[in-house]
C-alpha cells in the first residue's frame, strides 16, 4: 500500500490505495476534487494535477498522455490524473480546471453580407 495526498489550498486528503491505482481513482475514493469529463479515458486533460512530492513514485508518462500534456511535464511537474499510477507515496496539488476556449459554430451570430 502507498500513501497518496492531495493538498487544494489548505484543505487535505489522504489515503492508502495498492499499487497501479490511477490518481483518479485514488481521488475519488477520498473525494478529492479532481475532475473529469471523459470519465477517465484520457481525452479531457481536466483530471491535470502537479506532483509536490514524489514524482518518480508513479508510473512513467505514455503516449497519450505525453500527446495530451506535452513533454514539459518534467518541468512543469504535471500529470493526468486518470493516466498516472502509483507506485510509492506520492503529494499531489489539485488544480483549477481549464475549461477549453469556446469556438464559435456555424450557427453563430455574424453580420449579413449584402
């Protein structure tokens, strides 16, 4: 069992979870705020969270999440939560969501040509 703690401000929550848990997972079952909107397949990047502590304690990034983040995250010390496993005890930042900047469709509203 590995110790995973996330920290939002001042509030903090914690637990034990067995290895290969995604933080996703870990943060659900202690009603962390970590979010999503594709339930966890990896196509939302709104389960992005920093790593305080522990970085090496989870899984190596793959492709997709590497495709989704970047190859920062080794500098920016951010991963997907629904991506990264644990292997080790591990302090986790939540962060704010970014929502993705709204397109305007095909039936927004636009001037009339003459």
């Amino acid at each position: 069992m590995h110790r995973v703690r996330f920290q939002k401000g001042d509030d903090v929550w914690e637990m034990e979870v067995p290895e290969g848990t995604s933080l996703l997972e870990a943060a659900r079952d202690c009603d962390a705020p970590v979010q999503t909107l594709c339930n966890g397949v990896g196509t939302c990047i709104q389960c992005r969270v920093k790593v305080v502590d522990g970085f090496e304690a989870l899984s190596p990034p793959e492709a997709l999440e590497k495709d989704r983040l970047g190859n920062i995250f080794h500098i920016t010390r951010e991963r997907m939560g629904c991506q990264a496993q644990v292997c080790g005890d591990v302090t986790i930042e939540v962060l704010e969501v970014r929502l993705p900047a709204r397109k305007k469709g095909r039936f927004s509203k636009r001037p009339r040509r003459n």
